[in-house]
C-alpha cells in the first residue's frame, strides 16, 4: 500500500461518511415528519420508496457514465450532486417535494456508492482489497451514529428540527476537491486505450508493470452489448447471483434499518426513547466494518457472508421477540454490527466476479437491483404490521437474510485472495 493507495482510501471514506449520512437523514426525520407535518405512515413509506426509486436510476446509470467518462469523474460529480439535494431537501415542503428531492439525492448517494467500489477494486492491491473497502465503510459508516446522535438532540426540538439533518448529508460537497485530485483507475485508463496514463498511474501505485492484456485494445462497448455480456452464457451465472443476493439482502437491511424508529414509535414508544434506542443501535455500525476488515482478505468472502447473514437473522428475530429496553438495545447493536460486517464483504465482493468490460455495470445492476427491491419493501412494512404484528416485520427480515446467504454459499464463486482479472474468467483463485 503506497502514499497513492492511502490518500485514495481516505478521500473515499470521507465521502462515504457523508454518504452513510445523507442515506439515513429521512428515517430518523420520519418521526418528526409524521408528528408535526402530518405524514402517515404511507407518506413515510412512499418518499422512502421515491429515494430508493433514484437509488436504482443512479446506480445504474452510474455503470455507464463511469465506463464513458472515467471512475474518477463520476465519482466526483455523483457526490456534488447528493451534497446539493441534500441540501435542498432541508428547505422542502410537502410529501411530493419531498419524495422528488429524496429521488434525486438518491441518484447521487447510489451513483457515488457504485463507482467507489468499482475505482477501489481496481486502484487496491489483490491482497489488500478487503482490508481497503472495509476501512473506508468503516470510516464512513460513522456517519451514522453521528446523524443518529444529532437527530436525537435537533428532531425534538421543534416543528423545523428534522431540517437540521439534511445539512449535514450536504457536507459532502467539502470532499468534492480532495476527490478531483485523485488519480484515475489504470484499469479503465487502459481500458480506453489511453496506455501511457495509465502506466503513470500505475507507478504511482507502485506497480508500473501493466499485465491486463485484454483490455490493451480500445474499447467502447453500448449499453446493449454490456447488458448483453451480463446476461450472455459466461456470466448470465453470476448475474443472477449477484442480482438475487442484494435484493434480498436489501431488502433485510432497509427494512430494519430505515422503519426501526418509526415502528418503535408506533409500538408505544415515546419520540426521544424510539430515536434514543435507534441512535444506540447505529453504535455497532462502525465496529462491524472493522470486523470484516479482520475477516475478509483471511477467509473465504462468499462463506463468510453466508454465516453473517444467517447470524443476523437469528438475532433480529430475537429483536422482534424483545419487549424490554436491555434486549431492543443489544440485539439490535449485534444486528447493526453484523449488517455492516456483510455489506463490507458484499462491497469487495460485487466488483470481483465481474470483467473489466462489465464491471461498473455488473456493480451497477447489482446494487441497484437491491435498491429497486426497496421501493417495494417500505410499502410491504406497513402491510405486514397491519396484518401480523410488530414481530412478523422482523421475521420477514430474517427470511430475506438467510436467502441472501444460502444464495451466495451455493452459487456464488470464490474470489478472496485472486488477482482482479482471473475471477472473471473462470480461472482458480491465486493467493498473493
């Protein structure tokens, strides 16, 4: 790991730590919203959806802009333009503006998490990519508990309290010249045919031997024929597995995540008390990144989020079956914990079963597949609340995690410890 690799990883954890933020603002202002601005739970639930609707646009969007303009470029304008509509949103008014200043703040917040991990897939060295993509989520995801914490003390406060939170997702735009000043992926660099950069780039890292031998010819493929690829006999496989696994382990995560201050509310809860015991939950986020960052580049990725998943699932059922403070607040920092620890695994992971000529794109989908199953999820909340209880919510999350897992195990290949370019092409994962 070179001064380069370092000052990469840094400059993208601190956006993530405005990302981390800016995704979470509207679950701990829906209570707020419901309380003094007259939101139902159906309001809650369609500008939840409307953000996770232009999470899907921008993710995959954001595999092709990225492939045309350089990860770097894309990167850099996907975070001005969350910071913006975050900002925006502080001044919003009614459900509609909401939803459609939420829309585009996700377009942003999808499109920069998609090229962060394809640009530090192909920046990181083979043996450190785990380690790489855990930091900066772990680094980022403290951006959680830090607007859990300020919801807690601003939300209360008044009718235009919630307001206060979105600033901070707007913040971003501070990192926005850290991330200009970045060097290119050399992976795409070559892959373009701009040889000689790349090579530059590549010396910076401290590798200056290129050995990418596909992509030396110039390449400008459609969005047809990199849909094609994904779907064609090579990697239709890995496609369906990737695309399968985030959607259920999205739908787990969000659905926890982003409904447990409104239902703890509606449980009987007090409005401080329900966003007290979410802002101590946040806590385990942080320590569950550091955790995959231990775990990820010493075992197999695949095995280990199969475990995680299932772990996560006994422990939110356990949740849902918690009716006193000790138990909410325990079970819930392991669930938080853990979700992070997977989503740190599914982040390397994502990027390495895809091709160069697919790979942006491959991340794109598959993220985004995830996010458009969330504009389902929220409005299957309130249904399930309404006709099974409070504790049916959280059995159907545990479903969602043990099916993400089992997929992952059976189907999924192994990529831990493989150089970038071999998984893709079927070959036995090389250590070192």
């Amino acid at each position: 790991m070179t001064r380069v690799h370092k000052r990469i990883v840094w400059t993208v954890a601190a956006v993530l730590f405005f990302e981390f933020a800016d995704l979470n603002t509207f679950s701990y202002a829906a209570p707020a919203l419901k309380r003094f601005a007259g939101y139902s739970l159906d309001d809650v639930a369609m500008v939840t959806s409307a953000g996770f609707l232009g999470m899907f646009c921008g993710a995959v969007l954001a595999g092709r802009v990225s492939d045309r303009i350089g990860r770097r470029r894309t990167l850099t304008w996907a975070t001005a333009l969350f910071s913006v509509f975050s900002l925006l949103t502080a001044a919003g008014t009614g459900v509609w503006v909401m939803a459609g200043l939420r829309f585009c703040t996700g377009v942003g917040l999808s499109a920069m998490t998609v090229c962060a991990i394809s640009f530090l897939s192909e920046t990181m060295p083979a043996a450190h990519r785990g380690r790489a993509q855990s930091t900066t989520l772990a680094v980022g995801l403290a951006g959680i508990p830090a607007i859990a914490f300020l919801a807690r003390g601003v939300v209360p406060l008044g009718a235009d309290g919630w307001r206060i939170v979105f600033v901070v997702g707007g913040l971003g735009l501070l990192a926005v010249p850290a991330l200009a000043r970045l060097p290119e992926s050399p992976r795409w660099l070559l892959y373009t045919g701009r040889t000689a950069e790349a090579r530059e780039v590549m010396t910076k890292l401290g590798d200056p031997h290129l050995t990418l031998a596909e992509n030396t010819a110039k390449r400008r493929d459609t969005s047809l024929e990199a849909l094609a690829a994904l779907a064609g006999r090579r990697l239709r496989r890995r496609t369906a597995v990737m695309l399968a696994t985030w959607i259920l382990a999205m739908l787990g995560f969000y659905a926890f995540a982003a409904w447990v201050p409104a239902l703890l509310a509606e449980h009987g809860l007090s409005l401080t008390t329900s966003l007290t015991f979410s802002a101590i939950t946040t806590i385990g986020a942080v320590p569950g990144a550091l955790l995959a960052r231990a775990i990820s580049d010493r075992f197999s990725r695949k095995w280990t989020m199969a475990a995680t998943s299932t772990v996560i699932a006994a422990f939110g059922i356990a949740y849902g079956f918690s009716s006193g403070p000790a138990g909410i607040i325990v079970f819930g920092l392991l669930v938080s914990l853990l979700s992070q620890t997977f989503v740190a695994l599914i982040y390397t992971y994502t990027p390495e079963v895809f091709p160069m000529h697919a790979r942006a794109f491959g991340c794109g989908m598959s993220y985004g597949a995830g996010r458009l199953a969330n504009v389902v999820g929220p409005m299957l909340i309130p249904a399930i609340y309404t006709a099974w209880g409070y504790t049916a919510v959280f059995v159907a999350v545990a479903v969602c995690w043990v099916g993400a897992g089992a997929i992952v195990a059976v189907f999924g290949p192994e990529t831990t410890g493989a150089p970038l370019e071999s998984v893709p092409d079927g070959q036995s994962p090389q250590r070192g």
